[in-house]
C-alpha cells in the first residue's frame, strides 16, 4: 500500500470519526431533551401530588368537624327527647290519677244513687 492510499484511508476514517462523534452528540442532545421533558414532567407531578395531599388533609379535618358536630348536635336532641319523654311520662302519670280520682268519684256517684 503506498503512502497516498495510506494517507486516503486514514482520511476516510477520520470522517467515519467525525461523523460518529456528530452523530453521538445529536443522539446525546436528544437524551437531555428527553430528559429534561421527564424531570419537568416528575417536578409537576410532584406539586399536584403535593396539592392534593394537602386538599386530601384539609378534606378529612372538614369531615372530622364536621362528623365532631353532628355528634355533638345528635347527643343533644338525644338528651331534649330524653327529657321530653320524662316531661311527657310525668304528665301521663298526672293525667292517670287524675283520671282514676274522675272515674272514683263516678262510681261513687252511681253508686249512691243506684242505693
């Protein structure tokens, strides 16, 4: 091989370098891109993860009140109808011997004038 075919067949591979190497850093340019667009992508899901952790939380300390008040609400008309029940047991045994004093003095009634 003569020193010219030597010299063309070394240029010949330093293009296939060249071009190897600009290819390579196409490729790589790429890859950032890419992974750019994945790193964007995760920061913003981790900030509507983070929004909606927080919304999740202010959500059930709403429910806790919520469900914390109703309770409270229920355990007091519990205790009036409690109370009702007790005001109305009483009038009845009241109305009851009021009652039985009304149907004493009937017969009483009757019985003095059937003799």
């Amino acid at each position: 091989m003569t020193s010219e075919q030597r010299l063309d067949r070394l240029e010949r591979i330093a293009k296939l370098f060249v071009r190897a190497g600009l290819r390579a850093g196409r490729n790589m340019k790429a890859l950032d891109d890419k992974i750019n667009i994945i790193i964007n992508n995760q920061i913003e899901h981790d900030d509507r993860f983070a929004k909606m952790s927080r919304s999740m939380e202010q959500t059930q300390r709403d429910l806790t009140q919520s469900i914390e008040r109703s309770h409270s609400e229920l355990s007091q008309s519990h205790n009036e109808l409690s109370h009702s029940m007790n005001e109305l047991a009483k009038a009845q045994a009241h109305t009851s011997g009021r009652l039985d004093t009304l149907i004493e003095i009937v017969r009483r009634d009757r019985n003095g004038n059937s003799n």
